[in-house]
C-alpha cells in the first residue's frame, strides 16, 4: 500500500506496525504539508457500518483530549472497503520496543515517566474516558522526553493480539483485580494497569507471571505484588508502585498531585514546629553576653535594658497568644454532639473583667462508639449471582455480533441463556456443558479471526469458569 493516497489527502509511507485490529502508517498529510501517523482497519468484512461506528466512536473519544501527553486525533475517514484514524505522529518508540532494544530505563527517566503518565490519566479521567488498556505498547516517548498515550476510546474492542479467549495478549499482564471479578473497569483500574507498567520498567517483567491466563488473573485477585529490590530505585518510586497495585481501588493513588506526592522525598515537605525559646534565651544573657567582644562591665551594664526588651517581648507574645487562645475557646468552640468526645477544657487567660458569655450545658462525657465499618450485604445467594453473571455474559457477547463476520457470537450468547437457565433450575452439569459450549464457539471464531472479545468478557468467563465443574475433555 505504500504510496497509496487516502481520501485524496493522506499518502501512506512506511508501515510501523500489524496489529488484530490492522496497520499504522507515517503518512503525509499533502493538505497541510505535515508527517501523521494513520490507523488504518483492515479490510470491512462483515457489517462495515458497525466498523466504521466504532472508529467514529473511537475519534470522538481521543479528540476531547487534548493534553500534552495524549496522541492527538486529527480525523477520521473511509476510503473503499478501509477505515482509517488519522493522528498526531510520535517519532519515538513505545515503552514495550524501548524496554526491548535499550533494556531497563534509570530510575530516573521511569520517575519523569511515572508524573507524565499520571498526567494523561488525569485528562482522560476528567474528561470521562477510562482507557481500559494501559499497558507498554500504549505509551510513546518522544525524543524530547515526552510521554505519550494513545489508543483511547473502543477501537481495541475491534481486535488486538490475543492467546486464548478473548484475553488480550498484553493485556492479562495489567488487568485490575475487580475486572478479574467480572466488575466493569474504572478510573481506579487504570492507575493498577499503570502500577503494572511501572513494575515493568523497573523489574523487566509485570508484577504477576505465568504460564496460562488463568494463573495470571488469580494472582492478581490473591497475591501480593512482589517488591522492587533494583539498588538504584529510590524508596519513594517503590513506594508509589506499591500503593498504585493495591487490591483495594480505593487504596490507590487517583491523580498526579497523589502521585507527585508519594514520589517526593520524605523531607523535602518536612514542616518544622515552632517551639518559643526559654526565658533565659530570650533574656540575652548567657550565650550573648560570653560571645561579646566588650568588657564584662559594659555588657552586664547592656543586659539589663536587653533583659527589659526581652521579657517586654514574652509578655507581649503571651498576651497575643493568650488572646487568641481566648477567642478560640468563646467563639469556635464546635457544637457537642450525642455521643462525641468531649473535648478538653482550654484555659482562658483574661487581662481585664469581661462580660461571661451564658455557660453552655456541658456534655456528659460518654464512651465514643465505634460504628464497625458495614461490610457489603450479598443480596443475592451463590447461584442468583451466577445466573446473573450468566445473562450479563450472554448480553454483552450478543453485543458483539453486530460487528463480527460470525453467527458464533449469536449461538454462543444462546448457549450462555440455556446455562443460565439451567443453574436457575438446579442442573449445574447442564449450566457447564452450554457454558464450555459457548466458549468453544468463541474461542473457534477467534482462532479464525472473525470475532474479538473485550477485556470485561474475558474476565467473566474466567470468573464464571470458577463456578462450574470443567468438561473431561476440556484442558484449559
């Protein structure tokens, strides 16, 4: 295809790389004379309308960002059976081909990496946009420094590199522990993607491997990530990668001031308390007088006037914080409330007869009660919850025929209602054998390139999986 000419205006030049979803291009954009960077889809097949709705959603997406350290989206077009994403052209390689021809980066470049990643996120998120796909391959440094991320939006969920089903290649690597669950990916889960390629930066592999996808998704539900022990990795960037892996969303960092934070060094905001000096330091005798260079008649003579201006100066400053302490305790005192702490009485220091405002009712001091953290009520029992996976996972596997060249999806999606249907009904050797069925026709139609399944179909047919007794003759 090269030197092929797009739409009349984009020339292609030089591949830069295959993916399921089809090829990137530096190509020229003749109009404005500049380099860009095309994505272009592989031939339409199947239902063009759904492919070309996809990229259009895609470049919507990518186009409310507009950030530094975000891939620009600069148009979005067909041309005869093609879909192309015309976008801002990064002259630099991703995280995953530098890792590969440079080895590991410093500590330092991977801590320039960590804030400016942490700034793409903060753009996509307060724009509405979970990536849904951090990884290495996703991220580009430019020559000047600069991070960039791209591949927003949907057009993943039109086909990448996969191994088994419906798992993206890369991605298994950096899926969050509720996506595991089934749970739909948020903001949060994009910082644990990210967590993940910052392991991998520093160590030279994600922080959970294995030989089968299962393996890889049970460790990120059950174990804990594994430390970075590299010398030259501060306390701080070990720290941060740490919290972003957490179990927990809501124990990870979720901005770039949080990040910027956890990777400042643990004095550099270091607030030191004022303590007032001792009244024979203020005085200025002692030390003062033995470091003067006057005879000892002339400078006992300029401490007592020295010894005035000091205690002048204590009594100001109590009378000031006398003051204030006053004015703490008459007018932000806060209201008492039933079954509070009381607080402590704060001394008032008074200079002159005042009017007393009415007493207040003093509390009766009562033990505080600690409310124990409610823990989430399952409203629903083992098998309600496994039909109600089973019929979310046949909805979102129907979802997926409009944009497919196989009736797989529409049969597997019925097998996935006949299983549901069957656990509903008591018989779990039935509810498997649609189950396995289903994911048979899925993982057939995948080998031949005519269905891609999401990261969120993917993780349900793992979590499912764990609930149904396997086939003999199944040897996932």
């Amino acid at each position: 295809m090269n030197g092929e000419v797009l739409a009349g205006r984009y020339r292609l030049l030089t591949l830069l790389g295959r993916g399921g979803a089809g090829e990137v291009w530096q190509a020229e954009d003749t109009l404005l004379a500049r380099q860009v960077a095309v994505k272009l889809l592989r031939s339409l097949e199947g239902d063009p309308m759904a492919a070309v709705q996809r990229f259009r959603a895609e470049a919507q997406s990518a186009a409310r960002l507009t950030h530094p350290n975000v891939v620009a989206t600069y148009d979005v077009g067909t041309e005869g059976d093609h879909v192309f994403l015309v976008m801002e052209l990064v002259q630099g390689p991703d995280l995953a081909k530098l890792m590969r021809t440079s080895g590991l980066p410093a500590a330092s470049l991977i801590e320039d990496i960590a804030v400016q990643g942490a700034r793409a996120l903060d753009a996509a998120h307060a724009a509405g946009i979970v990536h849904r796909d951090v990884k290495p391959g996703n991220l580009l440094l430019a020559p000047d420094g600069t991070l960039k991320m791209t591949d927003f939006g949907i057009a993943k969920s039109a086909g990448n590199e996969t191994t088994g089903l419906g798992v993206l290649l890369g991605t298994a690597s950096y899926v969050s522990p509720e996506q595991v669950r089934g749970d739909p990916a948020t903001a949060a889960s994009d910082w644990y993607s990210f967590g993940c390629v910052l392991h991998e930066l520093l160590t030279g592999t994600p922080p959970f491997t294995g030989p089968t996808v299962d393996v890889v998704m049970r460790q990120h539900l059950d174990v804990p990530p594994p430390p970075v022990t590299r010398a030259d990795v501060p306390a701080e960037l070990s720290n941060l990668v740490a919290h972003l892996l957490a179990k927990d969303p809501a124990d990870r960092p979720s901005s770039e001031h949080e990040v910027a934070a956890l990777l400042a060094p643990a004095n550099q905001t270091q607030v030191l308390a004022f303590t007032p000096p001792a009244a024979a330091e203020v005085v200025g005798v002692g030390k003062w007088e033995d470091d003067s260079d006057e005879p000892a008649h002339r400078a006992t003579r300029r401490g007592f006037p020295l010894a005035k201006a000091g205690v002048a100066a204590a009594v100001v400053v109590a009378g000031l914080v006398g003051a204030l302490l006053l004015r703490a305790g008459v007018s932000n005192d806060p209201p008492a409330q039933a079954g509070g702490t009381p607080t402590a009485p704060v001394q008032k220091v008074t200079t002159a007869p005042k009017t007393t405002p009415k007493p207040k009712p003093t509390p009766t001091p009562t033990k505080t009660k600690t409310t124990p953290t409610k823990k989430p009520t399952q409203t629903q029992n083992p098998q309600g919850m496994l039909v109600q996976r089973l019929r979310s996972l046949a909805a979102q596997v129907r979802a997926t025929q409009q944009g497919s060249r196989s009736k797989a999806p529409r049969e597997a999606a019925n097998d996935l209602d006949q299983a549901a249907q069957a656990i509903d009904h008591g018989d779990t050797e039935s509810a498997a054998k649609h189950f396995y069925e289903a994911r048979q026709r899925l993982a057939e139609a995948q080998q031949r390139h005519r269905w891609q399944a999401t990261q969120q179909i993917a993780a349900l047919f793992f979590t499912i999986g764990q609930s149904l007794p396997r086939p003999d003759h199944d040897d996932e």
